[in-house]
C-alpha cells in the first residue's frame, strides 16, 4: 500500500480512518513477524507506517 497524504485522510470519514488504522497497525505487527523470521524485505515500510499511523491519530484529534 501506497502511503497516505494528509489530505487524502482528511477527506476520509471517521469509520474510515478507523477502519484504515486498524489496517496499519495489523501491517505493523505482519512486518514484526516478517522482521523476527527473516523474510522482511522493506525495513523502511516501518517507518512509513509508523508516520500514517501518526497522521491519521492527529487528524482525528483535530477534527474531535
């Protein structure tokens, strides 16, 4: 998955940002498992995912 832009999940309704977090954070933990058994081939898909992640909590705290 492409990562997001701010604007894009700006435009995201609220049970769609959730639905797109819990994605992240399902992606987060299918990379630890790929990182712990030797098969992860994109390190840096962390620190994207960890940014969207970012993104979407702080949009939603905008808009609460």
């Amino acid at each position: 998955m492409a990562t997001s832009k701010a604007k894009d999940i700006r435009e995201l309704s609220a049970d769609e940002r959730l639905k797109r977090l819990r994605d992240l954070k399902q992606e987060t933990m299918n990379l630890r498992l790929q990182r712990a058994a030797g098969t992860l081939e994109n390190s840096a898909r962390f620190k994207q995912v960890r940014r969207e992640i970012a993104q979407i909590l702080t949009i939603t705290t905008e808009k609460a």
